[in-house]
C-alpha cells in the first residue's frame, strides 16, 4: 500500500526519482516500482501513443515540449506529480 506524502515529501520524492534517472537508473523500472497511476505503473510508465486532448492541458504541454528522449523536470497536475519521457513521436493521418 501506498504512504500517504505530504506535498513537500511528494516534490521531494519525484525529484529523488529523476535524480536517480539522470545517474543512470531505468525509467521504466522505477516508475514500476514508484508510479501511482494503475493503468501504466506495470508499464513501466508507458501511456502508449497519445493523440491531442488525451492529457489535461499541463501534462500536454510537457510533453509537446520535449524532444524524443528528453526528459521533463517534475511538474504538478490535479492528478500529482509527475516526470515525463517522450520516445518517440509521428504524425499519423487519422483521416480517410
């Protein structure tokens, strides 16, 4: 079961967790261990591709800042704290 954090012990953590990914950790293997979300923690983090409008305004705007295998700084949305790794992108003519 989760522990329940304190705002500051929550920024804290995540910013712990991308220092550790920074020194070499696996993305994917601590966002199994650490993440929250339940459709993408056994993921590893992965949120598949995602079209525009899919994430709340903050979180779409991280990631449409970021270049493919950049990393985001921790930011806050209403659902938590969150770090941000974008590996790919493609643009996908979904028109017939």
């Amino acid at each position: 079961p989760s522990t329940i954090l304190t705002e500051e012990e929550a920024e804290q953590k995540i910013r712990d967790l991308l220092a550790k990914i920074k020194a070499g950790a696996d993305f994917a293997e601590l966002a199994k261990q650490h993440s929250e979300d339940p459709g993408s923690a056994n993921l590893g983090g992965d949120l598949g591709w995602a079209n525009p409008g899919m994430f709340v305004p903050v979180f779409e705007q991280t990631m449409n800042e970021l270049q493919p295998g950049q990393i985001s700084e921790p930011f806050r949305s209403e659902f938590g704290w969150h770090v941000l790794q974008v590996l790919e992108r493609r643009d996908d003519d979904q028109t017939e």
